[in-house]
C-alpha cells in the first residue's frame, strides 16, 4: 500500500517534467500508475477475503504518544472503494490524452494533480486512523480545489472553486472536532479499534453518550459536505466548470464518493447514535428530490448530470446509511454502479462537447447519426442510470428497493415511516428516470425543426482511443447487470456486520420474479415516461413553482456580510497605531490572564524568594535590566532606544549564565547581538528621532500597560512553578538525553531529537520570515548577485561629492586589480572611499573572522555533549559574517557569501527534512535517530549521532536568515544610499559605466 502510495505522488512531482518532453502523450505515463496499482489490487483479491488470515495492514509509528500512526488496512470496504479510485482513475487520465489539445496551457500541473488525487483517495479508503484520515481528506479538499480551478482565467471557475474549497473545509473543520470526539471517548484513533468500542460507546448514558452522539453528528456534517447533500449540494453542480475528465473523477467516481465512503466504514458501529437516522435519511431524501427536481430544467449536459449526481448522492447516502445488512448490500451495489455509469455519461459529455463545440441540448441535433457508437455508449450509460435491466443500475435499484420493502416490514423505525420513505425513493427514481431520459434525447436526438434547428449538428469523428474510456466503463456497466453474484460476492463480507431485517435474505439477481421491487420499478419506467413526454408543460410547471429558497444565494449572501464585517472590524482595528495594537494585545492578555487567576485561586505553598540566595549577581543583573528598560522607555532617539532594549537582553543572558544555563545564556547573547544589528541597520533609513513622544502622549497608559503585563507575568511564573503536583519531566530529560539521543547537552538533544518536531516547525518558520522580509525589501529578485569588486572603481563606493567621471588613470588602476590573480582577502581598501574605511576595523576583520567561523563550526560539532549546537553556531557564523560586511561593506559582502540565502535555506530545510524521512527506509521511526560509533585513523574512536545531521540543517537555515537580514537591510540599503549620494563607477569592456545618481 505504502508503494502504491509513493508511485502516485511521485510520478506526481515528475509530471511536469514529462509533459515538458511528451507533451499530452504524458497523460498515458500517468495513467500507468493507477493502473498498475489496479492489478496489484486485484492480486490482494486472496489476501483481503481470506477467512483465515486477518486484513493486510501497514502500521508505521508517527507519533505514539497521541495515538497517531500511518495505519493504513485493506479490508473488504476499501477494496471495493479502491476499484473505483484506481480504475477509474486510470481510465479518466487515459482518457486526458485525446481530450486535451497539445498546445493546452498548465497540462503538467494539470496531470500532476489529478494523479496526486488518485493517491490521496486511495489514502483515504485505505487509511486506519480517525487524524491521518482527516489528512487524506483535506488533501482531496486542496486538490479539487485547484483542479476545478484549472482555466486560471475565467473567473467563473475560479469561483466554482473557492466556492467548494469554502464549503468542504468547513464540513472537514467539523468533521475534526467529530473525530477527536470520537477518538478521544473511545480511547484510540484507530478506526477498527473505535469501531470494535463502538457497542459499548453507543450504550453508555450521559455524558459519554452524548459526547459520542454530537461527535459522530459533527462527522456526518463533514461527510454531508463532501457528498454535496442538502444544504450544501450548490458546489457540485457549480464545480462543473472543471475540465470534463476533472467532473467524470472527482464528482461522479471519486471525490464525492467520501463521505459515502465515511459513511459506510461508520455505519456498523454508529448507525445506532441518536443523530444519524434524522440527519442522513432526512438530508438524504430531500436531496435525491431536489437533486431530480433541477435536473428536468437544464439545457447544459453537464449541469443535467451534475443534478443528476447531487440527486443519487442523496439516494445512495440514504440506503449505506440505514444500517441493516440487506442496505448495506444494496448501498454498495448502488456505489459501484453509479461510478460506472456516472462516469461513462461525463465521459461522453467531454466527447460531445469536444467534437461538435457545444453541451448546450438546444443545439444539439442528430449526434446519434453523425456518431452511433457513442449513441450506444451513452444508452447504456443513461439507460443503467434509469435503472433498466439488464444493466448494473438495475440491479442495484432493484436491490435498494428491496431493502427498504423488508425495513418497512421488519425495521425497527415503524411501517408507516418505511412506506414513506420507499415511496419518496419511488419518486425520486421517477425523476431520474425522467432526467436520463432528457440526457439521451437532449444529446443525441434529431429535433424536430420547429425548435429552430435545421440540420444535424456538425460533428468531427469520434476514434477509438477517445471513445475507450467510456466504452469500456459501458461494458462493465453491462457485465455488470449480467453477472451480478461477482459483485455481491465483493459486498457480502461487509455487509455481514450488519443486522438483517429480511429473514429470507436478500441477493443480487437480474430476476427475482414477480416481487413488488419489480412493481415499483414498473412504476418507476411508466412514470419517467409519462414526465418525459409532457417534458414541456413540466418545464412550465417548473417555472411557476419556483420557490424563494436559493442555498446558493444564501451562501453568496453569507460570504457578502462576512466580507462586510471583516472590513467594519478591520477598519475600526487596523488603524496604522502600533501603540492601539499592543495596547489591545497586552490589555487582553492582562484581562484574561488575571480573571483566570482570581477566579482558581491559585496555590501559594511553595517557597518564594525574589533573589537566589546563591547567586547574588543576580541583583546587578536585575538593576542593569531595570535601567535598560527605563532608559528605552525614556530615550529620545531611535538608536539609544534600541541600545537599552539590548541591555535588557544581555542583562537576560547574564541570569541564564548565573542559573547554570549556558546554552541559553550563549543563544539569548548571540540573538541579542543579531537582533541590535539588524535593528541598527534598519534604522539608518528612518529619522534619528523619537518625535511622537516629545508630547507624551498615552506615556501614563504606556507605563501602567508594560508595568502590568511583566508583574502578572511574573506571577504566572510563580504560580506555575507552585502549583506543581506531580514530579518535573525535567528530572527524566538527562538520562533520556544520554542513553535515546547519545548525548550530555541536555538541551541541544532537546532540540534536534527529543522535541525535533518543535524545532523543525521553528526553522521553517525562521525561512518564512527571512523569505518575507527578502520580498519586502529586494525588487530585482532575491537571487540577484552584487556586482563583483572587480567590476568597481578604487575608492568609488560611498564617496562624497559632485558624481563625476572617475579619471582614466583611476579606471586603469582598476582594470589592473581586476586580473590580479590574487586578490586581497580583504576588498575594503578599494571599494570604500576613504572617508567610509576603518583602518582598525580592517585589522581586526583580518585577525577575528576565521577564528569566529571555526568557533562557529566548533560549536556545530560540539554542542550535542558541550554548550553550543546548529543554532548557537550559525548565530556565531553569521556574526562573523556581520563583521565582515561592516568592515568592508556591501562588495564584501557579495564576496564573502557567493552561495544565496535562498539556497542556504532552501539546503538546511531539505537536510532537516532528510534526516526526518531517512529512518523510514530503514525501519525506523520518523526523526529517529541512530548512534553510530566507528574508529578513524587519525581521530580514533568515534561516536556519531545523525541527529548532527539535522543540527547541521539548523545551522545552514540561520546562516541564511542572517545572511538575508545583512542582504536585505545592509546591501539593499547601502545601494539605495550611494545611488542617492553620487555616482559608482562600474567598469564594463574599454569604457567605465556610470550609474547616474
């Protein structure tokens, strides 16, 4: 499973490539993969319905601790599922070949995304836990999304596409809280393991049994969403503006099938709860009615099957969801069927609409001449979608029928609601019937010319590697009809874990005899003839009983006063005054924090003290912190401002030093240090003074906010550490550091193994921030190179003046630097102008840089038994860096860091990421690490832990933050300034190139 899974999602990242070198033949390439995987399923076939041998299962460990793991099972449910995810999926990419043209714009995007869903569904219908589950199901939730979105430039897909991302992740929202519900009452998120809870979940009064009926309510709400049913059913018909083989997967054979598919894999345990009936047949029903009811008034093909499905969506979602063994069987039948059918007609559609230009029945006339094969394809489609024998949509109707004539009679619901509810199934299938009926008359007929159409429909020929797809769809929709025990084989062992309700048994048959489903499907055919005929005057009937209830225009209108309200709160929030918003953040936090406070009435017990008694250094730290504070708070200029908020900082790192904690103290320094650098570097674009606080305004608010804040922080602190029952995991840390991450810094193995995921996620952060702080500030790219030193005039950068044409002899003293062969290590001297150089600067550059970075490097290897580690070590890199740059400036730079900070970071997060998925391959545990200890000539015996791996990521990500802070709020800036100053004169072939001021 986990093969199948990783073909998908790589031949995925590789499609783009191969749609650059194959063109639309790439499609072909894709389709292999689905295909592929479909004989390997169906060499599972032993392996799944074996009575001896349990469900093949793939259990990975992921996180333990919460239950979370990539379980993924293959059991009766998600074979079946998986038949329809694979083979249609292959059929439909198969089909992208004739239905795409060459020259289609975004083909490898296109192709990768439709695959990569093939994946995620497998995923899903194959997953075994409620978290990875939800996983699965949001990436679906992505993915049609941008499928559906694929013509970029028409607004009306773009539209249709935010429309069904809003409405699903909202469904997919609810559906997590459901899930947690759920897992967390049954004690597991493994879904059989809830399922095999689930009779005592269901019995249980009170309060667990509420909490069980609201979460599994909360799930049905996802699933409601998916499937497109009442009230959310708009999307489906609107999504229609995907490309047809998009419509013919997602919305007839994939997609929507999910929260069918939830539905069925919950039924067995939950079909009981006190939400499910109400919800599913109610909501169920009342769509498959309007579902029908729209269908009869469209023109558009693929808006009459598109109701179509919102209306046997509700139809199926009613029958799996009933919860008796004869439903269950007839359910999946119906599944099964519908995927072929519905994906046949869609097919067909994307033919017609292909070959004649058109989808519109108004103008469509004798496509049945002008193409007969398709005619047939299509009337088996339409005809299994009406329901006539001897095709599979028969059978499963027949079969549904069935099911809900014994839960009439032996159902524990009551005899007059199972009447009522196999009577509006009646009626519904009358509209589909009457609706398939529209399809095939619509699509193929030749029209009387008193409609206005005076030939036939001008249609190119249909050949057979564009009709396969289809065709073969048709035929196993017949061999399906034909031999109907197979299927029912496949559905048996699932529906066994129902209840039955019919003594006698039910059984998937082309012929029962004369039984009243036969009479009702009689009723059915008579009665979908008779709304057909008279399709005019019904259209006119239509028109009359329009009512004012519009789910769409409800949504619109929703959408519309949220708008609204996020500008009415934003502009009365977002005023441009840092000073409001801290002001509301702090005020907040205080109110929060504090009511929570008083009302638990914390305890006191413990011991307090204000100052260790052993380490009264400590007061002289406090006192420099004081009056760092003061002084920000009082300072009239910018720079004195940030230099007392960096005492404060160092004050901070001096306690750290003094309670034994030098890793922090090293990293609080060595940020502390970053930050006043880049503070200082930013500040030379901004006015030297603090004006705004020459009136004092809001200075007594300002004083009391801060005052407030830091006291009740330092209460929490108190309050926290008091309030302690249980023995510090802190104590653990230690011994779990030495003996799983084989190592003595406590917190550096914190870092890169006990508590990886928290710094993975941090350093990404860190390469979001300097990725938005690089767009901010760089307007030519953030790849963009400085010129070389070689490339400027001695003496040039920064000079003061009239910009004038540097001498000739100036120019040729350049040239003669610039083939130098060795050049000084050191370019200050002859970029800078005098008046911008630092002699003594120079030196020390000279003397310190190397040792800084071999420190830094020192502190990389080292920190995983000493103080140090990747962070404290690229800090330090990147001072050495800083110093670099002031002592020779932006030309320095460019020649010290000739590898871009994008590619730094893009390396230390695909390290990082590395290091995490490699113990995979090796029978290990995501971010698990492995001590390998070996013996080197040289270095003797040596222990090595690939968690340095990841530490060595660390490090490349901050010397790429670092180095996009000096890029962008030094070079960028120095650029600014100089071209503001004078000129810079750039030597280019014979002649010097002046860039203007």
């Amino acid at each position: 499973m986990l093969i199948v899974l990783c073909a998908h999602f790589i031949v995925a990242m590789l499609a783009p490539i191969l749609f650059s070198r194959w063109g639309r033949a790439a499609f072909y390439v894709l389709a292999a993969v689905p295909a592929a995987s479909f004989v390997w399923l169906l060499a599972q076939y032993g392996n799944v319905y074996s009575d001896s041998a349990p469900s093949p299962t793939l259990d990975i460990p992921w996180v333990p601790a919460l239950d979370l793991n990539l379980t993924f099972r293959m059991d009766q449910l998600s074979w079946l599922m998986s038949l329809l995810v694979l083979g249609v999926g292959a059929l439909v990419l198969a089909y992208c070949t004739r239905y795409f043209k060459s020259a289609d714009a975004g083909l490898g995007g296109f192709g990768a995304q439709l695959l990569a869903f093939a994946g995620t569904m497998f995923g899903l219908v194959t997953a075994d836990n409620l978290i990875l589950l939800f996983v699965f199901w949001e990436l679906t939730t992505v993915l049609s999304y941008l499928l559906i979105g694929y013509a970029r430039t028409r607004i009306a897909a773009r539209r249709a596409a935010l429309q069904a991302l809003i409405v699903t992740t909202f469904g997919g929202l609810a559906m997590l809280v459901g899930l947690i519900m759920v897992g967390e009452g049954a004690g597991t998120y493994s879904i059989s393991g809830v399922l095999a809870k689930a009779p005592e979940l269901v019995a249980a009064q009170g309060t667990p049994g509420r909490v069980l009926d609201i979460g599994i309510a909360l799930i049905l709400v996802g699933a409601v969403t998916k499937s497109a049913l009442l009230p959310f059913h708009f999307w489906l018909p609107g999504a229609m503006a995907a490309p047809t083989p998009v419509s013919a997967y997602l919305h007839a054979a994939a997609m929507v099938k999910a929260g069918i598919y939830l539905v069925a894999r919950l039924a067995p345990g939950f079909s009981g709860t006190e939400y499910w009936q109400v919800l599913i047949t109610v909501l169920g029903l009342a769509t498959m009615l309007l579902g029908g009811w729209r269908a009869l008034r469209q023109h558009d093909l693929k808006l009459i099957l598109a109701y179509g499905t919102v209306s046997q969506l509700g139809f199926i979602m009613t029958v799996v969801g009933l919860g008796s063994r004869e439903a269950a069987l007839a359910g999946m039948a119906m599944v099964l069927a519908h995927g072929l059918f519905k994906a046949t007609l869609f097919l067909v559609v994307g033919i017609i609409d292909h070959q004649s230009g058109t989808r519109d029945i108004r103008e469509l006339s004798g496509v049945f001449r002008s193409a007969p094969k398709l005619g047939v394809v299509a009337l088996i489609g339409a005809a299994s979608m009406a329901g006539l024998p001897p095709l599979a949509g028969f059978v499963a109707k027949e079969s549904v029928f069935a099911a809900f004539e014994a839960n009439a009679r032996y159902g524990s619901a009551g005899h007059m609601i199972g009447v009522a509810v196999l009577a509006v199934m009646v009626l519904g299938s009358i509209l589909t019937f009457a609706y398939s009926a529209r399809f095939m008359w619509g699509g193929f007929a030749s029209k009387p010319s008193g409609m206005g159409l005076a030939a036939a429909t001008p249609f190119k020929p249909v050949g057979w590697l564009f009709l396969g797809a289809p065709a073969l769809l048709s035929a196993l929709t017949l061999a399906y009809g034909l031999y109907p025990p197979v299927v029912e084989a496949w559905i048996a062992p699932y529906s066994a874990l129902f209840p039955a309700d019919d003594p006698h048994g039910l059984h998937l048959a082309l012929w029962h005899g004369f039984t009243l489903p036969l009479a009702l499907s009689g009723v059915v055919v008579a009665g979908g003839l008779g709304l057909f005929l008279v399709r005019g005057r019904f259209e006119a009937l239509q028109g009359k009983l329009r009512t004012g209830i519009d789910f769409e225009r409800g949504y619109r209108q929703l959408i519309v006063v949220l708008d609204q309200v996020a500008i009415w709160v934003t502009g009365r929030t977002q005023r441009g005054s840092l000073f409001f918003y801290l002001a509301v953040i702090l005020a907040t936090a205080i109110a929060s924090v504090g009511a929570v406070l008083v009302w638990t009435e914390p305890s006191w017990t413990a011991q307090k003290y204000f100052v260790d008694p052993g380490s009264p250094f400590q007061v002289i730290a406090g006192i420099a912190m004081l009056v760092g504070a003061f002084g920000a708070a009082g300072a009239k200029r910018r720079f004195m401002a940030v230099l007392m908020v960096s005492v404060t900082g160092y004050g901070m790192a001096l306690i750290f030093a003094l309670q034994g904690a030098p890793d922090l103290a090293l990293t609080q320094m060595l940020v502390e240090t970053i930050i006043l650098v880049a503070f200082v570097l930013a500040l030379r674009s901004l006015p030297p003074g603090l004006a705004e606080r020459g009136a004092g305004e809001h200075k007594v608010l300002r004083a009391i906010l801060g005052t407030a804040f830091g006291a009740l922080m330092v209460v929490v602190g108190i309050v926290a550490m008091g309030s302690r029952i249980a023995t510090p995991v802190s104590l653990s840390l230690p011994k779990m550091a030495y003996e799983g991450g084989g190592g003595l810094n406590v917190v550096n193995v914190t870092l890169v193994d006990i508590r990886v995921w928290d710094t993975f996620g941090e350093i990404s952060v860190l390469a979001i921030a300097a990725t938005g702080v690089a767009s901010l500030i760089f307007v030519r790219g953030r790849g963009q190179r400085l010129a070389r030193a070689e490339t400027v005039a001695p003496g040039s950068i920064g000079r003061v003046g009239e910009p004038g044409r540097v001498p000739s002899p100036v120019v040729e003293l350049a040239k003669r630097f610039a083939v130098v062969p060795a050049n000084p290590w050191l370019v200050a001297g002859r970029t800078l102008a005098p008046e911008r150089r630092s002699v003594i600067f120079e030196v020390v550059t000279r003397l310190v840089f190397h040792s800084i970075i071999v420190l830094s490097i020192y502190l990389l290897l080292a920190g995983h038994n000493g103080t140090g580690g990747g962070f404290a070590g690229g800090l330090v890199a990147g001072l050495a860096l800083t110093i670099r740059y002031l002592a020779g400036g932006r030309f320095e730079l460019a020649e010290a860091t000739r590898v871009s900070a994008g590619t730094l970071l893009g390396v230390g997060l695909a390290a990082a990421a590395l290091t995490g998925i490699a113990p995979l391959f090796f029978g290990g545990e995501v971010f698990q690490s492995a001590i390998l200890t070996f013996d080197l000539p040289v270095f003797g015996h040596v222990k090595f832990v690939t968690s340095t791996l990841f530490d060595i990521g660390v490090y490349l990500v901050v010397v790429g933050l670092v180095i996009d802070v000096l890029r962008s709020l030094g070079s960028e800036i120095d650029q600014h300034e100089e071209n503001g100053i004078g000129a810079i004169t750039m030597i280019e072939d014979d002649e010097p190139l002046e860039v203007a001021r």
